[in-house]
C-alpha cells in the first residue's frame, strides 16, 4: 500500500529545470510506493539554514501535511540533521531529503552483493553525520550534570558516551563492509583483465535512469542469442536494475563485441553513490564504445543528455566515442521530429538529421536497431576494407580463412577459383591483396 506523500522544493533565483527537478521528484516517490498528493513551492534568494524553508511557508507545510493525511513529506534537496530536527517540530511525519530518496530506491533495487553493500555503505556514511547531530543535544545536557572526577572534573556524559559508541559501530561496519567490497571488485578486475586478454571490444549502454538501456540490450539478446535466461530486467520505472550485465553478441557478418548494461543516471545523483559504484561504473570507463540511449520522448531530454554526459566525465569516461541513439520513437510523432529538425536550432537539426554518431530507434519496437548495429560496427571496425577476390583452389588454407574470419557478401565458384565479396580487417586484406579482381 502506498503512503501519502508532499514534495517540497525551494527554486533559488529561478533556478533552471527547477520544475523539471520538482517532477522527476514525483517519479522518485512513485519508485519508492509514495504517491504524491500535494507540493509546496518557495522562492527565495537563499535556503533557509535553520528549517530549509522560510517560516511562514514551513507553517503552511504543517498545516498543508495536516489537512492532506500526509505521512512523509519529501525535499528535494539535501537537508542536515538539525534542519530535519526543526522541520519536524512543525510537520508531524516522517521527513526525507532527495539523497534518502534515491538511496531507499537503490537499497530496495540491489540483488548482488555487491551492489547491497555498495548502498549500505553510502547509506551509513549519509546516516552518520545525522547521528551526531540527532545526540549533540542530549550529549550537552547530560554533560553539564554533576561535579564528577573525571578530566576536567567532570564524568563524561551518558548522551555522549552513546554517541561514542553508535558512532564507533557505524564507523567499524563502514570498514567491514569496504574491506569486503574490495575483494569482490578485485574479482572483477580478474574478469575484466580476462576479457581484455581476449581483444574483443566492448560497447557500454549509457544513459539517464529509464530511458531504454535494458530494453536495447534486450533486443540484441533476442536477436542475437536468443536466449531468455539472458535477458535483464526492463521495466519503465527509476533504477530498475543496478548491475552491470556483459552479454557477448555475435553478429551474423562474424563480428562480434561485449554488451553491457550499467546502471542509469539522475539530476543530483548524490556524490558518495556515484563513488561507491565506481568499481560497477568501471565497466564503463574501459569500454571502447558508448552507446548513449536517450528518452526523446521527454521534453526535458536535453537536459538529461547534459546530466549524464557530467556523470560520465566525472567517472572519466568522458573521452570514449559516443553513438546517441535516440530512443522511444514510437512514442513521439515523426513529424513533428522533422518538423522540429527544420525549425529548430542547428544543433537539434544536426543531431535528428546529418550527425553521423545519431540513430533514432525504438528498441520495445525493434525500429531503427539495424541501423544502431551498422553504426556500431561502423564505430568499432572502422578501418575494414570492402573487395573482390578470385581465390584459386589449391589455396585451401587462404579460403578457409576468409570463410572463417571476413564477412562474405557475396560467393560463387568458378573454374579459376573461388569469387568471393567480402568486408575484412587490414590485416587480411594484404593477405588477399593479390588476388583482388580490378
């Protein structure tokens, strides 16, 4: 059952994508089972140090959570310890900042190990200044108590001796959990060095959370492996999955490359997830091609290209080749996408129009995935020459390699030899330049 919930946000000097913020805020909530029944919206110059919100509009919030039945009200913004202490003297529910948001989704979406512990860690680091916030009260009153014989001639007091001990067993399960979480990414890196040992390329789905990855990776799977235990979770909701998955796909011209499925991205994703998950982002870092899928059926999806092309350069990925595909086509009118190519500015016309790194698909509908795998292999293969051959018969082991490792457009056996069309590497072709048919 869903609990009641009010959105709260404060736009600073007409902050950008403010609105945009607030709405995303919505669909975090849906992610977590809270349905939104109401918000509250302030601007001002500034946010308030004490209450996040100025006075009268806090007072408006409590009596707004009142009268609504609200159980949680949600900022979208980070607050500290002693704002929600004071926010909660006015507003009787439960107060969640945006961190808390997102990081109650990914706990709730972690199935591996690894990616449990990843949050949990985040989640306690986030906890553990608001710990020592929520006692420095209680630490100050019963510290003041009594002459005592301790240092200074006082007893410690027992708000601050609890302090001690929450703070100490939150700090050592922090250290337990690095310590493991160190083992599981050296076990990575095995894997990943393995993969690297045997020069296949590898190509990264990026992109904000729901925008398609999954859904793209899926098709590939289908189309190319066919079977459904490797398929990965897709489901049109915030963070769906947040394990990388690597498929390898073999394409039917002999090429092949590793696909992987990484976890989306968010406006304001907080500093510490994006740390924790480093270890899983490095998929994405040692990729020799993105494929950056975009929701072109949001309005705001310039803005997402803009978050999460920031996220890939703080990871430091920013400098790898990038195909945009442009996702969810069937949901927008390819008319009006023209039309906007025509009348909009050079930029948008480029990227729906000449931009050879764009591809507009529908990966729930399968449209425009041939030509993503044609640009991919574009991208990763970009020096393979295209020619005729005559081949004679007594070079049985030439023909088997061109059988083996070429992409044959075209064969048919004449009394000279074999004719065969073919897409190879450079590597090949000098084998076969003499016997290229002008």
């Amino acid at each position: 059952m869903k609990q009641i919930g009010i959105i709260v946000g404060v736009n600073v000097k007409n902050e950008e994508h403010f609105h945009e913020g607030m709405q995303e805020l919505i669909a975090l909530s849906d992610a977590c089972d809270i349905e939104i029944v109401d918000s509250i919206v302030q601007n001002a110059d500034s946010i308030n140090r004490a209450t996040y919100l100025g006075k009268g509009k806090l007072a408006e919030l409590g009596e707004l959570a009142r009268v609504r039945g609200a159980e949680v009200v949600i900022f979208n913004g980070e607050l500290t310890a002693s704002q929600i202490r004071n926010i909660q003297t006015v507003v009787d529910t439960v107060v969640l900042d945006r961190t808390n948001l997102i990081l109650t989704i990914f706990a709730s979406r972690a199935k591996t190990r690894e990616a449990k512990l990843q949050v949990e860690v985040v989640r306690l680091q986030y906890e553990l200044p608001r710990l020592i916030g929520a006692n420095e009260n209680l630490s100050r009153q019963a510290g003041g108590i009594g002459g005592g014989t301790g240092a200074g001639g006082r007893n410690k007091g027992a708000g601050e001796t609890k302090l001690e001990l929450d703070k100490r067993r939150v700090e050592e399960k922090i250290n337990v959990m690095q310590r493991e979480l160190e083992e599981l990414i050296t076990q990575r890196l095995t894997q990943r060095n393995q993969r690297k040992k045997n020069e296949i390329n590898t190509v990264a789905l990026v992109g904000y959370t729901n925008a398609g990855k999954s859904t793209v990776m899926n098709y590939m799977v289908q189309q190319f492996i066919g079977k459904e235990e490797k398929e990965v979770l897709a489901k049109d909701m915030l963070f769906a999955t947040l394990e990388t998955s690597v498929r390898k796909i073999n394409l039917k011209n002999r090429k092949e490359f590793l696909l992987s499925d990484t976890v989306g991205f968010v406006s304001n994703l907080p500093h510490k997830l994006v740390k924790a998950f480093r270890s899983t982002l490095e998929e994405v870092c040692e990729a020799d091609l993105l494929v950056h899928v975009v929701d072109r059926s949001n309005e705001d999806y310039q803005s997402q290209i803009e978050v999460t092309n920031a996220t890939l350069s703080q990871i430091g990925a920013g400098h790898i080749p990038v195909i945009y595909a442009y996702n969810k086509a069937d949901l927008i009118k390819t008319d009006l996408i023209k039309e906007e190519a025509l009348q909009g500015d050079m930029e948008e016309k480029q990227m729906l129009e000449t931009k050879e790194d764009t591809v507009l698909i529908s990966a729930k509908k399968g449209d425009g995935m041939n030509e993503l795998i044609e640009l991919i292999c574009k991208r990763l293969y970009p020096n393979e020459v295209r020619t005729k051959v005559l081949i004679p018969y007594h070079l049985g082991a030439l023909i088997a390699k061109i059988n083996a490792s070429t992409n044959i457009l075209s064969s048919n056996s004449e009394e000279a030899g074999m004719v065969y069309e073919i897409e190879c590497n450079e590597q090949i072709y000098q084998q076969v330049e003499a016997f290229v048919l002008k």
